[in-house]
C-alpha cells in the first residue's frame, strides 16, 4: 500500500482551525523580501478549483482568489511535523515492513498480515483510513497494488480521501489508459519526449520496443520506463534504519524559572517520547533535556546510563535531576522546554545478545 495524505500542509491548518474548512486555504512560504514574495507550498481543494497549486507565486494565488474569501498562511513546519510523526506511527502498527517517503507518505508491506487477499487488503486500508480520521482527524487516500509501483499510481488515481486497489490481474487494464505523467520519474519534459515518440499513454509505452527506449533514455532509464509501464517493479518496502534520537519540545505559556512547571510541562513530553519507544520496542541509553531561553539562546544538560533503560521512572528521575542541574547551574528563564533519547537499541537485539551471550541457559 501506499497512504498519502491529502493536501497535507492545507489539512493541518484546517485541522487546527476547523473554521477554514469552507475557504480556500493557501499555505505559503513567505519569501520575505517584500509581502507577498515567495511561493504556495501547498492549497486545500477548495484553492485548487480557483488553480492555486504547489509552486506558484503567491502573487499569482492572490491574483486567481482576489474575488474570494480565501486564507493565506505562512508555513510551519513543527506542527506539520508533529502531526506526520504521530501518523507515521499509527501506519507503522499496520505494517509487516515500513518506508515513509516524505512528510505525508508511506508504503507498507502487507503481504503477510493479509495472506496477499486482495480483500483483505481493501478492507485493512478502509480501517486505516478510518483509524487515522478518528485519531487524528486527516483524511487520506491509499493505493494497493502487486507492488509499490502501482501502489503509487494508484494512490495519486483518486484523491483527496481515496482509496483504489488495483489487482495483479487488472494492472495492464488499469494502467494503460492513463497519461505517461502518472509515472514515478516522468516529469513534463519526459512527457513532452515520450510524446513525440508516440506514446501519450502508459499502455502505448508498454507497447514500445525497449531497446528503442534505451536508444533514446539510456540503460537505466529506458529499461524503467518499460518495466513501469508494464506494472513491473521489485523494489521491495525498505525498512529505514531506527531512529538516532527521539524527542519532544514545547513552547511554555509563560517563560519561567520555577521547576514544579517546568517539570510538569517536561514530563508530558516524557510520556510522548516514551509511548514511541514502546511503540517501537526501543530501549535508550542517553537522555537529553533542552531550555530555549528567553533570549533565544539554547541550553541543553546530558546523562548517559550504565545500561540501556526502558522505563519511564528512569527518564523521568533523570529528567528531574537535570533540570535541577541547570537551574543551579544558569539563571536564564526558559521559554520553551524539549526532552531527548538516544543511544537507541532494539529490545529484541538486547534479547538476542543476551541469549548468545549466555548460550541455552536463558532460553
Ligand atoms: P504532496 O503530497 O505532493 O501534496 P499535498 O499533500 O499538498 O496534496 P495531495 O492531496 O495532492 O497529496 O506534498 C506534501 C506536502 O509537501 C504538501 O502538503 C506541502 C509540501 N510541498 C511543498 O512544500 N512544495 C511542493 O512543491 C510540494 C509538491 C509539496
Ligand atoms: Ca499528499
């Protein structure tokens, strides 16, 4: 599967403020240099009717929304973040292998927990979708396919809040018809060449002679383009390496210097961090708290344990001591407060060197 959510920037904002859901929302990254300098990082579908897309000026979005009531806002990328994060984390609990791409997208490998039952499938991506609206309220569309090709063509097929699975056996029908563009790696000079070429759509270029394509793209290239047209791809779902850290960091409603708050504050984000270490059976072994001070300026105090620790006690003690560390040791007032894992290891790893550590006793 492929689960891309929708609009995703644009969603985040209505998400937060649900008053803009019936506007054209229009997120942008201001350039700076005079007000409306820069570009639309992305728009709601609401802006995308007035044809308001990734890229353009922000200029030229204000021009094509002047007769309407639209939101222009600058981009933030924390909470965006945040949200992606937490999303990634419920997708990852439906995978039996897991590759995010991106803020908003990610392939799971479900070949396994669905006994490859094309029903199934559909089924579990429906309650995906389902678990991610009612967790965190975003809509997103998901594309099942053979493999990861199709997965993503058939995501893009239908959106925002779609959901097309596409069977080995309808691949070649399902891809044929649709523009060369609807291909991973066909930009528009790509298209504007396959189209003088003669092939407009995916199923004229599955009938092109490959050596001709590796005339005209090269080795590589021209042997992609006949393998995706064909619905052929083995690139498996790469699971990416674990994470070096986890953390969490949040602005105070006051700045201050008083450590009952900042603790409490503090050890929100410590359950935060610790439901995602449990939630990827990862055992830490050094810790981290951050202050951004009133000044801006960034403090940070560090312990690393003897052994990898998996308990909250643990990290929250040590979370204790070191903010009473720094207020004894710096006089600045803290802004905002941030808690850090690292030194992250897998608890079956820990298991397994154990276990051939001490041989069959422990088995
Ligand atoms: P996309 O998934 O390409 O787009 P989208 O989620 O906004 O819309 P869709 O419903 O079509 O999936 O990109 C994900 C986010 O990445 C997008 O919300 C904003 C950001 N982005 C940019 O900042 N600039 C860009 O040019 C693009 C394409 C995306
Ligand atoms: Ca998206």
């Amino acid at each position: 599967m492929l689960v891309d959510l929708d609009y995703f920037y644009a969603q985040c904002e209505e998400m937060r403020d649900p008053s803009l859901k019936n506007k054209p929302v229009v997120v942008c990254v201001y350039s700076g240099r005079t007000e409306d300098s820069g570009a639309v990082s992305t728009a709601n579908y609401l802006a995308r009717k007035y044809g308001v897309k990734s890229g353009i000026p922000i200029s030229l979005a204000k021009k094509k929304l002047k007769d309407v009531d639209a939101v222009f806002l600058p981009v933030d990328h924390e909470f965006y973040k945040e949200i992606s994060d937490n999303i990634m984390e419920i997708l990852r609990n439906y995978a039996d292998r897991f590759e995010q791409v991106g803020i908003d997208e990610a392939y799971l490998d479900v070949t396994q927990r669905t006994k490859a039952n094309y029903h199934e499938a559909k089924e579990l991506a429906a309650t995906i979708k389902h678990d991610v609206l009612v967790q965190q309220k975003l809509t997103c569309s998901i594309g099942v396919g053979p493999n990861k090709l199709v997965a993503k063509v058939a995501a893009d097929i239908q959106k925002p809040d779609g959901l097309t699975s596409v069977r080995p056996e309808e691949v070649k029908s399902f891809l044929s018809l649709l523009p060369v563009r609807r291909l991973v790696g066909v930009g528009k000079k790509t298209e504007t060449k396959l189209e003088t070429l003669g092939a407009r759509t995916v199923g004229q270029l599955a009938r092109f002679d490959v050596q001709r394509l590796i005339e005209v793209f090269g080795r590589k290239l021209g042997t992609y383009f006949h393998n995706a047209s064909n619905g052929v791809d083995d690139e498996p779902v790469q699971e990416r390496s674990e994470p070096e850290s986890l953390s969490r960091i949040s602005t105070l409603k006051e700045n201050t210097r008083d450590l009952a708050v900042l603790l409490d504050e503090a050890y929100t984000l410590c359950d935060d961090v610790y439901s995602k270490l449990l939630q990827r059976g990862l055992m830490y072994r050094s810790m981290s708290i951050y202050v951004v001070a009133s000044d801006l300026s960034v403090h940070s105090r560090s312990k690393t344990f003897e052994n990898p620790a998996s308990d909250l006690e643990t990290f929250k003690k040590a979370v204790k001591e070191l903010f009473e560390k720094f207020l004894g040791e710096s006089d600045v007032e803290a802004r905002r407060v941030g808690v850090k894992v690292s030194s992250l290891t897998k608890k079956e790893d820990l298991q397994k060197q154990l276990t051939s550590f001490f041989g069959k006793a422990t088995e």
